[in-house]
C-alpha cells in the first residue's frame, strides 16, 4: 500500500504557493522603502535599519507561533535540546547572518550589483541540497533551468542601467555571503522538517533571529520613531509578508525536492521592480524587456519541473 501523498506535493500547489512567496517577498521592496521613509529611517543607517528589520522578524516569529499553535490546538515550541538546537541553528543562518551580510553589503554595492547577486541564491541552494545534504541529484536539466531563469534577472535588473564591475569582499563578497546563507537555511529547513514541525521551526527562528537583531540594532545605536496609524499598518504589512511567505515557504520545502521550489526564487526580482515601479513610480523596465524576462524565468521554472509537469499531463 502506497503512502498517500501530502497536497503540498502537487506542482499546481507548489507554483501557486513559491508565487505568492515570491509575490509578497516582491512587495517588500517598495514597502520597506516605504517604510523607511515613513520611520525617517536612512538607508545607509546601518544600526537602525538592522533594528528596524529585527522588530519585523520577531514579530514575524511571534505571529507565527500563536496563528500556528491555534490551527493545530497545541502549543508549537521546541520540545527537547535537540529541537531548540535547530531552531537556533536556522535563526543563525536564515536571519542573523543572512541578514548581518546584506545589510553590511549593500551600503557598499550598488542595487543593481546586489539584485543579481543575490538572484544566485537559487544556485546556491540546488548546489548545497545536491552536493552537501545530499537531498537530490544534480542534473543538466535542473541547471540549464536555473541559467536560464538567472538570466531572466538579469535582463530585468540590468537593462538601461549602467553596473560596474568592481568587486569587494566587504560589499559584493558579503552579498554573495547572503545568498549563501539563504541556500544553506532552505536546506537546513528541509532536512530539519523531517522530525520538527515547519511551522515551529519558522516562527521561533524569525523570534530569536529577530531578538538578537533588535538587540544588536540598539547596542549599536540605533533608533526609528514617526509611530502613526500609517506606518504601524505598514510594519503589520511587513510583519505579515515575512510570517505567511517563510512559512509557507518552508511548508513547500519540507515536502518537495529543494529545486522545485527554490527555482520560483526568480520570481521576486521580477516583482520587485514590477511593483516598485506600480508603487514607488521608480523608472524600470516593465514594458517588453519585463516580459522577455518573465518568460526566461517561467521558463527556467518549468524546466526545472519539467518531469512533474510531464507525468501531471499524462496522468490526467
């Protein structure tokens, strides 16, 4: 007797869950720029912007673990040493370091540099789940699709700018840090999910991932206030953007191949500049270049996935 797959397993579920992922991770861009402006909060005010994100994250956490603990009628929280241990070994590598390393880099990279960069973490992660886990095998197929959708990102956050191709260990080095760091947190996820609930894992690591950057943030001296109903919904917003998307994220993560979900990674450059465009009104590519883009990444989605899709159509 086969075991009875989760629904969460179904390719329509997976596209239609990374999407909204990447839809609401897009959606940060102009709401953290937003954000900022609405805290008077600099970009390049390092402390401050780390504190910032540290309210949001433990919020994040705090949402999280109580919406979760009430859908499934019992308390989430680590349950033995070896629980907590995880919990803290992912808030290390998903928030605190990933963070520490993108925020420190991108006061020293230009947006364009770091966008592409940070677009390698889909790379990242198929490298890490294939060569070091050991979770699934590295095959032409699943690179072919991930260049292919790494050059969708590029065209999108390229075009009519001008980049310059100087690199630095404390800039250009700490963002490709980052994406190194949300690779190996996706399959630490993975593998963690297996015994832990995904839920737990997300929302006590956004907490302590998130405590120790407010921490930090003030020690260092940073401060933000323009507290109004305005900013307050936003920061609801941002709080609610990282609780649903991490989550469902990792949902997706725990019950699928790492490639077929951290492929629609490609999707939040794209809708980063659609919206930030929509938004922001910032000048971007979002006519015909915008669309080559999209169909270089859906492409690239659908190549990495291209064997369930295949075994979907023939099944139906």
């Amino acid at each position: 007797m086969t075991e009875k797959k989760s629904i969460l397993s179904n390719i329509w579920v997976v596209s239609l869950g990374a999407a909204l992922c990447c839809f609401l991770w897009g959606s940060a861009t102009p709401a953290i720029k937003t954000g900022y402006a609405l805290f008077s909060i600099a970009a390049d005010d390092t402390p401050t912007v780390v504190l910032f994100a540290g309210v949001r994250f433990f919020f994040a956490g705090i949402f999280t673990t109580l919406f979760g603990s009430l859908l499934q009628k019992q308390v989430l929280a680590p349950r033995s040493v070896i629980a907590f241990k995880k919990v803290a070994a992912l808030a290390m590598v998903q928030t605190i370091l990933q963070y520490f390393f993108f925020y420190g880099g991108l006061t020293r990279c230009p947006g364009v540099k770091s966008s592409v960069i940070l677009a390698t973490n889909v790379f990242a992660s198929l490298l890490i789940a294939a060569l070091i886990f050991k979770q699934e095998k590295l095959t032409f197929i699943k690179i072919l699709g991930c260049i292919v959708g790494f050059i969708g990102v590029v065209l999108v956050t390229v075009a009519g700018k001008s980049v310059d191709y100087h690199i630095s260990f404390g800039g250009e080095g700490f963002i490709f840090m980052s994406s190194l760091c949300y690779g190996l947190s996706g399959c630490l996820m993975k593998s963690f999910s297996r015994d832990e609930s995904p839920v737990m894992l997300s929302g006590w690591q956004f907490a302590f991932g998130g405590a120790v950057m407010m921490f930090t943030g003030f020690c260092l001296g940073g401060r933000f206030s323009g507290f109004t109903p305005l900013s307050v919904l936003l920061l609801v917003y941002l709080v609610f953007i990282s609780a649903v998307a991490y989550t469902l994220w990792g949902l997706l993560l725990s019950h699928n191949d790492v490639s077929r979900v951290v492929i629609f990674g490609f999707l939040n450059p794209v809708f980063g500049v659609i919206l930030s465009s929509i938004f922001l009104n910032e000048k971007s590519q979002t006519g015909l270049v915008t669309i080559i883009s999209l169909a270089l990444v859906c492409t690239g989605i659908f190549l990495v996935n291209k064997k369930v899709f295949v075994r979907r159509k023939e099944d139906a």
